[in-house]
C-alpha cells in the first residue's frame, strides 16, 4: 500500500444533490464530488427516485476517489440523509415505492391518528407530538396504499439505509437520528411496541435499531465495483443531514449552535439534558457523545433564491440590495407550503407585508426575512430553556453569500463564525473518525475528532448601525405571524423581551 494520510470519507445526501469528501484526520479535505438529484414536486407532494440516490452516490463517491482520495486509504465512511425521507423495500432489500421527502405533507389524516394514538410516547420524547411530513405518517400512509407490503415482508428504509444497504450488501439496522421521526426512542434506543401495535404496524416492518457512529458492516463488493472503493471498508451509521451539518461546523459543546442555511433552515444546538417542547416544535436527536441535540428545520430558505432569481447574476443582485438593507419590505419566504419551525403552521404560505419597489428590493427582504427568521428560532429555543450563549456556527450553501452572511449576525445581534470547510458530508467524515480512527469509539472521541478536523475560517461581528431598524423590522414580523394566528402569543412576547436593551 502506497504511504499517506488516514482517509476519512463523508457521504451528504441533500435535497439537491449528493455530496461526498475526503478528509484527513488533521482536518484537510483532500477530494470532494457531487451529483445532481431531482425530485417530482406538486402541492404537498415531494418524492424522489431512490434508485437515483444510489447511482448519485455512486457518482459523487467516484469522483472523490479519482480526484485524488486513494480508496485503499478510506478507514471508514459514513452516509447522512434528509431526516424524514422514507421508503418501503422488499426482502431482497429492494425500494418497492418512491422515496417520500422529508417535506412531503400529504399524511394529514395519518398524523392525527399518530398523535392520538402516541401522545404519551412523544411527550415523553420531549417534542409532544409528530408533524404530518415526518416519518411515522408517511408509514401509516405507504401501509394503507399498499395493503399486501405486511404480508410481502417488506420493511420501512430511509433514506439514508437504502443506500447503507447497497453499500453493504445486507440488511443494515437504521440510526436513531433518522428513525427519531419514525417514532424510535433515542434515549433507549428502541421502537415504542404498544404505539406500534396500536397503529397496527407489525414488529417485522421496522429495521433494527443503533446509535450514530456504529459500525453497521463493510463495503462489500459489488458496491466496491460500482462506487470505485475498496471491499472491507467500514460502514458507519451516520444520521441525519441537520445533526451531520452540526458535527460538521465543529458545535459539539453544550451551548453552541450550528445554524445551516441551504434550501430550507436548520437550527441545531447540544445539551446536556432532553429538552421537552410543550408546543411540539422543537425535537431532539441523541448525539454519539451522549449529549442531546435540539432543534428543528424551517420550511424558510435559500431555496427561493433558485426558484425566483433562476438566472440572474446573484453577486450583482447582492451588490445592489446591500445599500437596501434594512428593508421595510417583510417577507416570511416559505419554500414550501406550511411551517415547522420555530412554530408549527401547517396552512402557512409566503407573504410579503407589501409589493417589491423592485426585483433588487425583493432580493433584499428574502435574504432579511431569513435572518428574522432565524432569529425567531433562538428566541423560542431560548423560551425552552436552552443554552444559547456559546458559539453560533453558520454553514450551508448561503454562507457563499458575505452580504447575507453580515445580515445574519446584524439581525442575530452576536458573533457568528464561519468554518473554512463545513457541511454534512464533513460532519459524516467526523463522525466516522470518530468511531474508527485513533480517538477510539468514547463520547469524548467526538469532540477530540471535531476539534482536529474542523477549523474557524472567520468570525464576522454584528454591526450597531442599523441595530433599532432590525428590531423594529422584527417587531413588526412577530405580529404579522400573530395576527396570522400562527405563531403563539406568548413567543411572540418573549421575543420582544430580547429584543430590549
């Protein structure tokens, strides 16, 4: 075998696209590929291909290794995935239907017979009750269109197992991270029986079930063929792609907070204790450390920036908006229909408190109506009890953006540091270092692995300048989302206690 670093490969699956990286153990990323994915999108309805998961995953992985990851050098890989997306697949480990996305909103009868038949479980859980785009609705609605699956043995998979699967070439069992909104119990690590069988979803549909950063098999090989690895590699389970951002920015200490900005926002802190939600809004996953991770992901983003600036020259469109920033043009830019976080809307659409003087002026209330958002969503952390004063790390394809980037820490008030390499696939490298490499599989290895492998790029200070305008701005949202009768009262008064001096 050739000399040379340890090779740590993370595996990013996105709304958008697959991401693989190579990374070493002291942090250099020595090789990155992607793929395009694409998905069919009408009203609630969001599904994707999941054969075409695993031939972009083929794809980003081999160009990893041809760009210069030498694939008998990969200690351990580990995969992340939409939390939420789910499938069902046959005894041979086959997908036998479309890969509902993990904002697929149509299981709304599901959900109330969910939250009526578990409610105990999921207050138990900390979040009190299930949304109708998460895993465990989606399920009750494949069982009931497909009355003969019990029957012919097939399983629920997500996202994230169907390609786990592929690699390994055996049943995997799936990860607490991505089962959690499935109905798994993180600080047992089991499935809840009596919900289950209340629900008429027989023991044999569901995967087994282990905590992130297992070691769930290795790379056999037909998988080694078609991705460009090495048979004998280690599988790690991974999680979902919000918690692999989060390993991924480097906030593994209780008190920080990774804040990832791409299609839609994803808030993540850690804890040291579950954090119960009364509201339901906030759900947290189990961390391989043993600490907790709450948060949540809004259905706001940077996924209308493709969608209403398709084509446009974006850093000339942020050039001229800068100048109009703060804007008295409110937004609240849902990429899609109904909210999750930081309230729980599902009849929520986009809205703008008045016309756009123009295409610039849009632009600018897009990238501040984020940013308030954002805001919003550590206020109500903050409301349950949370530690937000530690670090607060942004990652996500909008960090590209220095102007939006300033905007976030104006509008958040703090500091807000920036990584020099970030993402979920960095955070699966982590995570896979984490249980492979030389820290040895510990709760402390995790914090050892991120602080080796993830450096600060640049801190951005808030700025004063426009400090009162933002808070007006902001005041002004809080009652536009409460005379909507989306967002409680009381959230909305707890944010403007922050918001005073």
């Amino acid at each position: 075998m050739t000399g040379g670093p340890d090779i740590w490969l993370g595996v990013d699956l996105g709304t958008q696209g697959v991401r693989a990286v190579a990374v070493a153990s002291d942090g250099r990323v020595l090789s990155t590929g992607s793929s395009p994915l694409t998905s069919h999108r009408r009203g609630e309805r969001h599904e994707q291909d999941p054969e075409q998961w695993w031939r972009a995953v083929c794809s980003a992985v081999g160009q990893t290794c041809a760009a210069g990851a030498d694939p008998r050098r990969i200690r351990a890989l580990a995969v992340d995935a939409t939390s939420g997306t789910v499938t069902l697949t046959d005894r041979h480990g086959r997908c036998v239907t479309p890969g509902l996305m993990y904002d697929d909103g149509r299981a709304t009868v599901e959900t109330e017979q969910v939250n009526a038949l578990g409610a105990h479980q999921w207050a138990k859980a900390g979040y009190r009750r299930m949304q109708r785009s998460w895993g465990l609705p989606k399920l009750c609605r494949l069982l009931d269109r497909y009355p003969h699956a019990v029957a012919d043995g097939w399983r629920l998979a997500h996202q994230s197992d169907v390609i786990n699967r592929r690699l390994v070439g055996h049943d995997v069992p799936t990860d607490t991270g991505n089962a959690l909104k499935s109905g798994a119990d993180a600080a047992t690590v089991t499935w809840p029986e009596k919900v289950f069988a209340a629900l008429g979803i027989p023991a044999g549909v569901l995967p087994g079930l282990v905590l992130p950063g297992t070691v769930i098999g290795k790379v056999c090989a037909g998988a080694a063929a078609e991705c460009g690895l090495v048979p004998g590699i280690p599988v790690v389970a991974g999680t979902t792609d919000g918690c692999a951002a989060q390993l991924g920015s480097g906030a593994t200490a209780v008190g920080s907070w990774n804040s990832v900005l791409g299609t839609t926002l994803v808030l993540k802190g850690v804890t040291e204790d579950l954090l119960r939600d009364p509201n339901g809004v906030v759900y947290s996953h189990r961390s391989p450390s043993g600490h907790w991770l709450p948060g949540g992901a809004s259905s706001t983003g940077a996924g209308l920036v493709a969608r209403e600036f398709a084509g446009a020259d974006l850093d000339r469109l942020t050039d001229a908006a800068e100048p109009l920033l703060p804007t008295g043009l409110l937004r609240y830019p849902l990429v899609s229909p109904g909210e999750r976080f930081p309230f729980v809307a599902p009849d929520a659409v986009a809205f703008t408190s008045r016309g756009p003087a123009g295409r610039t002026e849009d632009f600018a209330a897009l990238m501040q109506g984020v940013a308030y958002v954002e805001r919003l969503c550590f206020d109500y952390v903050d409301l349950l009890g949370a530690p937000v004063d530690g670090a607060v790390v942004l990652t996500g394809g909008a960090t590209r953006n220095p102007v939006w980037n300033q905007l976030r820490a104006d509008v958040l008030r703090r500091p807000v540091s920036l990584p020099r390499h970030g993402g979920p696939a960095l955070g699966m490298a982590v995570l896979a270092a984490s249980a492979c490499g030389e820290h040895g599989a510990t709760g402390a290895s995790l914090d050892r692995a991120a602080a080796a492998m993830v450096r600060v790029d640049r801190v951005l200070e808030p700025r004063s300048t426009h400090r009162s305008a933002h808070d007006e701005g902001y005041a002004r949202l809080l009652g536009l989302l409460v005379g909507r009768g989306w967002l409680p009262g009381t959230v909305a008064d707890h944010a403007r206690e922050r918001t005073a001096p």
